[in-house]
C-alpha cells in the first residue's frame, strides 16, 4: 500500500517523473545538440505531466460491473483496473439525464450554474473546461464520439461549441441520431463525415487507439465518449453487438427491477451484450496504451453520465431520484493512483474533474464545485461532504439528497419543466431508508413516525441548493394523509 506521501500531488510528480522515459515529453522539442549541461539538468528537474484519458460511457448502471457485484462477468478489464487503483464504491451523478451530466463532468459545476439543465441547451463559451485546463497545460486535447452540449442537436458541432477540444475533433452532438450500431458515423473536425465500418463501440474505439499512439511530444488528454449500453432511439432499442444478446438471454436482474413493469425483461440481454463489448474495447485501449511505452504515464478514468431504471419509475429510462438512474460506476487508476483502494464516501460526478486535475498536477476549474478525493487516499477526511446533490429536470424539477442510510427527493408540481431550470417552491415527493430498503420499494414520505428525518432531510437539501448557487426555496409536506 502507498504511503500518504507518494499519493499526494508531490508524491505523484515525482513518480510521473520516474516514469517519464515511458511517456511523452512536455514542451516543444528540442534538439539533444541545442542542450547547454543547465539546461539539461533544468529538464530532468522537471516532471512530465501524465497523459489523461475518459473512458466515458452512456446510461451505464454501476451494478453492470463485476466489481459493483455484478455476476456474470461482463467485465473483467474494469474489474481488475479497479482493483489496481481507486475504486469509488459510492459514486453518483449530479443530474440523471445526459446533456446535463456531461456539462457537469466537463465543468465540474451543478447544471444550473453552468446552464445545462435540461437537453437541447448549449454549453455558455464563458464555462471553463477540463479541455481548457489541460490545454492551457500544454497538453494535445482530444475529443471523440457523442458530445450533445451544442444545444440543439446540430450535426456537425460548430468550432465554437467545442468546449475547448482543439486539437482533434471526430464527434457529433447526437450520436444516435446520426449514426446506428452497425453505420457508425462521425464529424471531422471541418464538419465531413467519417464513414467507419464494423460495430459502433468498435469504431470509435479505433479512432481512440489511432490517437493515442500517434508520435507526439506534449502529453495527450483524451475524452473518449460512446453512445452505448444507451438505447437507439430511432430503433427504440438497445443492440448489442452480433450474438451478444443471445450469450446474456438468461441474464440476472438486479432486485430493483424485479416486480416492477417496464422493458428490462427484453432489454437486458443486448444491454449487457453492450457493456461486455465496451470492456473489451477498454482492454483494447488499454493493450495499446501499453505497447505504446505509456502505461507507467498515463491517468485513465472509467465512468458514466446516469444510470438505466428500464422504465420501471417513470416512462423512460433515467430523469428520476432512484438508484438505478443515479448510481454510476467509477474508476480511476495511473501513476499516483495504483494503490489498490476503494473509496466508500460519497462520490458526486462534479468532483471528478478536480480527481483529474488533482493527479496531473494541475489547479481546479475556476467556480467548481467540486473537490478531489485524492485527500481521501491518504486516511479520513472529516471534511468530506456526507450527502450527495441531485439536481432533477426534463421528468420533472426535482430535487434530491442522499446520504448513506436516507434520500429525500421533491418536486416542484407548478413548474414547467421545459422552460424552469429550479423554483420557488418544492413538495416532499420520496424518503427511502436505504439500510432496511436498498432497492427503494417502499416510499415513506409524509409518514408521521418518520417526520423527524423529513426534517432534518429538507434542511440538508435546502442547504445544498444554496450552495450549488440556487435561489432560496421553501419544500412543503408531502400532499396527502400519512
């Protein structure tokens, strides 16, 4: 196990300096005969930054993963990454809908301070991103596969709806809309198409390795973006690759699902066909890491927007408080990060990015929201906040705390849910005892004997909606007998 003082910031650059020789060169290069001996001794002294990588999935379930508890081996490559560096046990998105939560991982700021709350809204120019960050850094930024932050859906993304991702853009805003499993598509970054052959998953897969292999001399940060396990909307389907439905058509059901109605018991075997071939595809990037010489210089993330609830809470597959749209898997692991941890304190997707930026060395986005965990590896934290926020849109304007044992969910009845991003007024809508109700069956809102919770509950979320930069809101009783 690594000691407190390898995996602080200081700590970690010493050892991406050890491993330098495997990784890229900071800078512009220079030639070995233009060195004076200061200057030599100058660059030795200073350490090579890490190359970054987001593996970035889509409506991915934490418990689709065998290191969440998943039984059927659907992915062995995350499985033993996770064991080789941080696991994050209790990891939650901030707004279960996915252009919401891809604004909040780039910006590390809760959707209604970069204002992104809902789809079909544009990314502000002025909001910092990790592009930005890593870029200023002298990194080569990349960007690869669905982006949906340009605001309404357009194909291709204009350069200056980007967020940032200069150097290489092969993306589009609504992947599924412009693409199917098998016609794989994407934009240049002068707005051609890319024809690609052969299964989605595959061919962004490619163009990743392509990138990351290329002889460069600055350090890269890739953020590798697919589409699936989502569903294809125009199909209103999930598809897994060929044959892979058939090998899960007798496939376990997580206990929340189970009793209630929804499309999960036709869906669930080409969900699971497509997360055992995204993990293939992170082993596939994961070998070419290596046989490039970078494996001992290179941070890699493993996360998702939001969950799946196969239409067993509302009448699509995430918007809502529970479990299975909230809870996300997340990894990380790297130079500094191999210790072999797992984190249990609640983990939010806004602190993500400063997890990043904390392991390359590099200061927080500005107005973040957000903080690294890498303190957290070191021993407890008393400062580490015990709750994560949700902030609720689309289904409805919603809001929600969850801290170990309870989650309290509300909503605002009167709110138009395309036009306002919060309101004045909420009505307590969901309490759940997750000890002795894991799988949130039974909702104790607005129960007497429970009252006292409610209360403390609702100061709690009042508390953090102020903080994520909300105006101030009062939450009425549940709105029936108890």
């Amino acid at each position: 196990m690594m000691t407190p003082e390898q995996i602080s910031r200081r700590g970690f650059l010493r050892m991406a300096q050890s491993a330098a020789g495997a990784g890229v060169a900071v800078g512009t290069a220079l030639s070995t005969r233009a060195h004076t001996a200061p200057q030599q001794a100058e660059r030795r002294r200073q350490p090579a930054r890490p190359n970054v990588l987001v593996f970035f999935t889509d409506q991915q379930r934490w418990d689709t993963a065998g290191c969440y508890g998943n039984p059927m081996g659907l992915t062995p490559n995350l499985d033993a990454f996770a064991r080789q560096g941080v696991l994050f046990r209790n990891a939650f998105t901030c707004q279960p809908v996915c252009a919401p939560a891809r604004a909040c991982l780039q910006t590390g700021r809760y959707a209604t301070a970069n204002t992104v709350w809902r789809n079909g809204i544009r990314l502000p120019n002025t909001e910092r991103t990790l592009a930005h960050a890593f870029k200023e850094a002298g990194y080569r930024v990349g960007y690869i596969g669905k982006w949906h932050l340009a605001g309404t859906d357009a194909q291709p993304v204009p350069p200056d709806a980007r967020g940032g991702y200069v150097d290489l853009w092969e993306a589009a805003d609504a992947l599924e809309s412009m693409s199917h499993p098998y016609q794989p598509r994407l934009f240049d970054a002068n707005g051609n198409v890319i024809e690609m052959q052969g299964y989605r998953v595959d061919a962004l897969t490619e163009r990743a390795i392509s990138f990351i292999t290329q002889p460069r001399q600055e350090p890269f940060f890739l953020f590798l973006s697919f589409l699936e396990p989502h569903f294809q909307n125009d199909m209103h389907a999930f598809v897994a690759p060929e044959g892979y439905a058939k090998r899960y058509a007798n496939p376990w059901v997580p206990p929340d699902l189970q009793g209630h109605p929804g499309d999960w018991y036709e869906s669930l075997p080409d969900y699971y066909g497509c997360v055992a071939r995204l993990d293939e595809c992170l082993g596939r990037v994961m070998d070419a890491i290596k046989s490039s010489g970078l494996a001992e210089n290179t941070i890699v993330l493993f996360t998702s927007d939001h969950g799946c609830h196969f239409r067993t809470r509302n009448e699509e597959y995430k918007r809502s408080c529970h479990e299975s749209s909230i809870r996300i898997p997340a990894a990380v692991w790297g130079p500094g990060l191999n210790c072999a941890r797992v984190v249990d304190e609640m983990v939010s997707l806004v602190d993500l990015p400063a997890i990043l930026l904390d392991a390359a060395g590099l200061d927080s986005l500005p107005n973040a929201h957000g903080r690294s965990v890498l303190p957290l590896l070191k021993g407890p934290d008393g400062s580490w906040q015990d709750d994560v926020f949700i902030q609720i849109s689309e289904a409805e304007v919603g809001r929600a705390v969850r801290t170990a044992r309870w989650k309290y969910a509300v909503y605002a009845p009167d709110a138009n849910v395309g036009r306002d991003p919060d309101s004045a007024t909420y009505v307590e809508r969901y309490l759940y005892d997750l000890w002795a109700d894991p799988h949130e069956q039974v909702n104790l809102v607005g129960r007497r004997d429970h009252r006292k919770v409610a209360d403390e509950m609702r100061e709690r979320l009042l508390a953090r909606m102020v903080a994520a930069g909300e105006r101030p809101a009062k939450i009425e009783p549940a709105r029936y007998p108890a």
